[in-house]
C-alpha cells in the first residue's frame, strides 16, 4: 500500500518486525541497508543530496536478559555512526531511562534500564519527545493484568545531543491498530529539498511552433 521505498525486516507473522520507508517524492540519492538483528534492528545509511543519514529503526526484546544483549549490540551500532551525517534512532525499547516520569508504576527492568542509561550517557543521546515536553507525563503503551492498568512510554526517538538545533516538534497519538501509540517527530534540515522542491522544464515544448515564431 506504500507507493515510495520501503526496507523491511522480518521476524516472524506475530513477533518482531521492523521497517524504514521513504515518501516517493523524497527519496535517497543512495542507500545502504543493515539488517544487524534480524526483525529488530535495521539500520540504512541514506544520502539526500550532501546530506548523509543513519536510520536506524528498533524493537527491543521483551525478555530481559535478551534485552540487555540487544541494547549491548545497539550501543556498538550507535558509536560506529561516529560524526559520519546524521544519526535517528527510533522504535520500541521496552524499558524506560526514568521511570518517575515514563511509567505510572516503577521500572520492573532494572538492568535494561542500567544498559539504556549506559546507551544515552555513552552517546550523548537526545530523547526528542522529551526535549519538547520536559516534564510532560504522556505513555505510548498501556497494559492492564488483575484490574491493574500499567503505562510507560516505551516508543521513542532518539539523536545526538549535538544535532539537536535540526529538531522542530514531537507528539504522541493513539492509533486504532495497535496497542502502542504513534510518535511523530518533525526535523529541518536546510540542505536537504524533496524531490517535488524541483522544477524541470519540458523539453518537448521546444518542438513548439510558438518558439520558432
């Protein structure tokens, strides 16, 4: 049903999955794709024009002890970005950093929440949403077991700290088709045009009578 690019990454038809698409009218001049973990972890380094972007899209295991292994491997997948362009990273974590403000309920991953903070601090991450919304209380998943109803935001962005300056709005929306919510973060980068910013003349209409008069 998408009509630009899509790169995919499966795992199973009820587990896993992940996916980076592109509008048609903004699509990359290049573009290398990584599946590091097959149908949770895919990273694409795209080039618009002069600009290079490291995308990289997660779903971070429920069970914790594979969590702390994959959040190790994401850490390695982040610091090899380096200054190399930009880098978005953005899915589902399944843990939080803060539980005070990201969970109705303490943090029940205390070492995944160790590995996250270790990820963040090592790579001088930015959470978009919160940068917009600093001590805002808004959960992108609920979950209710023995009349107890659990929320956290376990959906988020991330950037580097420094490129910050490039980020301009983030909200949260619930959408009917799944339990989590949409997280939708709005960048600007001056050097980047969609393809439709381009105008190209018809060349055919030089074959035009009214031309040679």
């Amino acid at each position: 049903e998408w009509d630009g690019e899509t790169f995919l990454s499966h795992k199973s038809s009820n587990s896993g999955g992940v996916g980076i698409l592109f509008s048609r009218d903004f699509l990359p001049i290049s573009c290398v794709t990584e599946e590091i973990i097959e149908g949770r972890l895919l990273k694409i380094q795209a080039v618009f024009e002069n600009v290079k972007l490291n995308l990289i899209n997660v779903y971070a295991p429920t069970v914790g002890t594979e969590r702390v292994v994959f959040l190790n491997t994401l850490n390695t997948v982040i610091s090899n970005c380096g200054d190399d362009g930009y880098m978005f990273l953005g899915g589902d974590f399944n843990c939080t950093a803060n539980a005070v403000l990201d969970r109705n309920h303490p943090e029940p991953h205390g070492a995944s929440k160790g590995c996250l903070v270790k990820l963040i601090d090592a790579n001088d991450l930015c959470d978009v949403w919160r940068l917009f919304h600093t001590t805002q209380r808004q959960y992108t998943w609920p979950h209710v077991k023995d009349n107890s109803l659990s929320l956290a935001r376990l959906d988020r962005f991330y950037c580097f700290a420094h490129q910050s300056n490039i980020l301009r709005s983030c909200s949260i929306h619930p959408v009917g088709v799944s339990d989590h919510s949409l997280v939708q973060a709005s960048i600007f980068i001056k050097d980047v045009k969609c393809n439709s910013a381009y105008w190209h003349f018809n060349v055919s209409l030089l074959s035009d009578n009214a031309f040679k008069d």
